[in-house]
C-alpha cells in the first residue's frame, strides 16, 4: 500500500528570522501540536534539510523493514535514521525553529534566504543561493524530460 502523504507543490522563498527561524508555507504547516523531523541530508551535491512528518518517518521504517536483508541490517538502518532525525514543531506563528548545528550544516544563516522546496514524501530547506545556482527558474531542459511531463 503507498501511503497517502501530505501533498507538497513547488518552491518557495522565504527569509529566515534572527533566531534561525522560518516560516512554513501555510499548506505544508503540520496539524498544531504535531511534531516533524528535521534530517540532515544532501541533494544535488548540496547540504540541505529536510523536514518530515510522523507519516513520512513511518514510510521510512517501513521501508527499511522491507527492504533489509537481514534482522542486523534492519537494525543498523532504523538506528541511522534515528540518529539523523531532530524532532521540532512549528509554532502557532507557523515558524519553525533551525537549531543551529543543522543550520550550519545546510549553509543557513539567522537574517537569511532560503528555499522551501517540496519533496516526495517530505519537504527541504535550502540556501537560497545554493539553489537558484542549481534550479534557477529555468525549466526542465527536454532533452531531460524523458517523460514529456515537464
């Protein structure tokens, strides 16, 4: 069974405030009180963040589940993931608090821009830079666009 996740659609700039703080975009905002993830990660060959709901993490595990090879691997894989994993929460503003190792981590300064960009089953957090260096506003140039959706 594919879970149904939170749907993400696009890229959004936004600033962060002096204490590392951004808003989320009002759609992706989870319900109030519920935690997400933040998870170091690297996409395009850049450090960026990646933010998880409970369902998103759970589709994780399982996955790891059905696809280990062994009692051992499965182990070794869940305990990774764990271990990369900060728990946050968006407060009733809609912000969300960086701690500030993870902003270091993806570039990320206090009084910064960034990209909020929407993933599979989660969604990131990028330097602005670093991403309109990759992205721009180009489109998807066709001789990538194998599948003629872009």
């Amino acid at each position: 069974m594919i879970p149904q996740f939170q749907q993400y659609k696009g890229s959004f700039p936004y600033k962060t405030d002096s204490k590392n703080r951004v808003n989320v975009v009002p759609a992706w905002r989870p319900a109030q009180g519920e935690p997400v993830n933040l998870m170091p990660s690297i996409s395009e060959g850049v450090k960026i963040l990646k933010v998880l709901t409970q369902e998103a993490f759970e589709y994780r595990v399982e996955r790891i589940k059905q696809h280990a090879e062994s009692p051992k691997q499965e182990s070794q894989m869940k305990t990774k993931l764990v271990r990369m994993l900060r728990e946050v929460s968006v407060n009733d503003q809609g912000k969300l608090l960086i701690p500030k190792d993870l902003a270091e981590y993806a570039g990320i300064a206090p009084d910064s821009e960034v990209m909020l960009s929407a993933g599979d089953s989660h969604f990131e957090i990028w330097n602005r830079d670093k991403f309109e260096e990759i992205f721009g506003l180009s489109p998807v140039p066709e001789d990538e666009d194998h599948l003629a959706i872009f």
